[in-house]
C-alpha cells in the first residue's frame, strides 16, 4: 500500500469515528450515490463484476440505512422510510440480477432527492437550536 492510500483511509476513519449520526447517514448516502455513478458507468462498460460489486456496495448501504431505522421515535416517517428503502433493495436486486441499468435509473433520482431532503433537515435543525443549548439528535433514523 502506498502511503497516500494508508493517509487516506486513516483521514476516512477519522471523519466516521467523530460524525455525528446524522451527519453518517448523509455520508451513506453520499457512497450511494457515488457507487451509482460508477455502476451507470460499468453498465455502458458491459463490466459484468463491476456491475455486481457496485450494486452491492448500494444495497449494503441500504441495508444499513434500514436496520438503522428507529420506528419508535421516528413514527410514521421511519416506516415510510422502511417502505422506500426495501424498495430500493428490491430495484437493486433486479438490475443485479437482470444487469438491466433501468431499475437503478428509476431510484436514481429518488435516492438524490432523499440525500438532499435529508441535508435541508439537518441544516434546519442545526438552525434551530440556541449557541448554549445541546443539540438534541434528530430521530428519524437513528
């Protein structure tokens, strides 16, 4: 391993080890969307094993996301957020299997819109809370 490689991922750890849960939750779907764009990019590449490991790495994401999910504090919107990421499960397993890009380009734009949904909330909540007070957590997915 080369040293800018080992700089890097121990720069990676430390940014995960010290992020707050919301701000984790944005950075999976930060990795979600970028491994989308290098399995749009295998598909036009017919990388068969690109394809799969791209795909993957999404669905661990979501998988992630989704055992994440507090649907006791985060009521109705945890659910809805279950249904939409068993959804997404569901898209990725069948262009996985079928290595069919189009279910990946249907939840494409869903997934950004979800990621900046998610960043307006917490810049809105960061907003709200006074310069000596905690900031108490946001509980809809964690």
């Amino acid at each position: 391993m080369n040293n800018a490689y080992t700089q890097n991922a121990a720069y990676r750890k430390t940014q995960i080890e010290t992020a707050s849960p919301e701000m984790l939750i944005l950075m999976l779907y930060d990795g979600a969307i970028k491994f989308i764009g290098q399995a749009e990019i295998a598909f036009e590449d017919k990388n068969i094993e690109q394809i799969s490991n791209m795909l993957l790495r999404i669905q661990a994401i979501f998988t992630e996301l989704l055992t994440a999910l507090d649907k006791e504090k985060g009521g109705e919107i945890a659910v809805n957020l279950e249904r939409l990421y068993v959804f997404f499960l569901e898209q990725l397993s069948e262009a996985n299997v079928k290595k069919d890009p189009k279910p990946l380009q249907d939840i494409k734009p869903l997934i950004i819109n979800l990621r900046n949904t998610w960043e307006q909330a917490m810049q809105k909540h960061q907003g709200t809370v006074g310069v000596n007070q905690p900031r108490p957590r946001l509980n809809v997915a964690v």
